[in-house]
C-alpha cells in the first residue's frame, strides 16, 4: 500500500502526542487514527499494575464517544516518537475485527510503509 502524505500526518500527530504525554511509566506509547473524512483520533496506553491498555485500544474508544465506527489508517509511537511499533496481537484482533479494512502505518521511523491489518494477523 502507497504511504500518503496524510499517513505522514498521521505519524506527526501520534509523536506530538507521545513528546507531549509520555513522559513517564504511565504512559509509554501513543496512537493516532484517522478516519475517511479526516479526522483524527489519539490516545496513550496505560499502566498499571492491575493491568495495561494500549494506546490503539483508547484511540478506538475516544473514536466511538464521538460516533465513529470506522477507521482508515492507524499508526502507534513510541520512546517519545521514536520508534513506530505494529499493534500487539491482542491489538491486532481487536482492531481487525472492528476494522478489516484498516490500514496500518509500521516500519523504521525512516522507512515507514503501510500494510492491511489482516496483514499483520496470523
């Protein structure tokens, strides 16, 4: 799948929320969406030691408070933005379930490519 420069957006507003809010060991990771039409959804993971949230699972709540049911594109950062990691496999099935058409940014923060996310299931 062709990079977009709207999935290179996409990636700048997942690490300006990281930079932002992952300063410490609450919050590690941050994930940004974006639907058809546009807008964009972000979020943060959680942890805790009663368990953990990832930041694609709060991105896709935040994304149904305000009546969304589909995503296009997601990407997730971490170390601040410097890394951009896939989902985890938990992550994965959530969101190709909800989303089997989502795309979804991965690679080296250089060399970022864009997969399906039956691509990444196994």
């Amino acid at each position: 799948m062709e990079l977009r420069d709207t999935d290179r957006a996409l990636v700048q507003a997942a690490t300006a929320v990281a930079k932002l809010r992952c300063r410490g060991q609450r919050h590690t990771g941050a994930s940004a969406a974006r639907t058809a039409d546009g807008r964009v959804f972000s979020g943060v993971n959680i942890q805790h030691d009663s368990g953990d949230t990832c930041a694609e699972l709060v991105v896709i709540g935040t994304a149904a408070t305000q009546g969304v049911t589909e995503l296009e594109t997601i990407v997730t950062v971490t170390d601040r933005g410097r890394a951009i990691v896939a989902p985890c496999d938990r992550c994965g099935q959530v969101l190709g379930a909800y989303f089997p058409s989502l795309r979804v940014i991965v690679g080296e923060v250089d060399d970022l490519r864009v997969v399906p996310i039956e691509g990444l299931r196994g």
